[in-house]
C-alpha cells in the first residue's frame, strides 16, 4: 500500500487467554479513534480509513465493521 502512496498503521491486539473478550476489539476501536483525531496532521481523510488482516485480525477488521459509528 505504501508503494500506492496510501498510509498504513499496524495495530497490534491482546491475546488470550491472559485478555478476555471483548478486549481484543478495543484496541484496535481505540487505534481507530486515534487515527480519526491525529488524521489532518497525516494528511489524511479521517473519514476514509480502512482496515484489512488475517485470520484472527480479519476477524477483528470484521467487528470494526459491524460497531456501530458511535463506538469509533
């Protein structure tokens, strides 16, 4: 993505069994929220980011989309 000119963020989340859902979405809601507010100074649209991972982030990236707008 970067060779697109598109920035990017690695989000990492807890893992269990030391952190319980639903700990592992709030991180990446929170890295969400912060990439929203720090967006202008990136020289980014707060209003288009995008997530995308694998296998248990995939799963991740799914929740964030399925929260409601008010939580981000």
């Amino acid at each position: 993505m970067a060779a697109l000119g598109l920035p990017g963020a690695c989000v990492q989340y807890p893992l269990m069994p030391d952190h319980l859902y639903p700990r592992q979405l709030e991180l990446p809601q929170a890295a969400v929220c912060w990439l929203r507010r720090q967006a202008p100074g990136f020289g980014v649209d707060p209003t288009r980011i995008g997530a995308v991972g694998g296998s248990a982030g995939g799963h991740l990236v799914a929740l964030l989309g399925t929260v409601g707008r008010q939580n981000l």
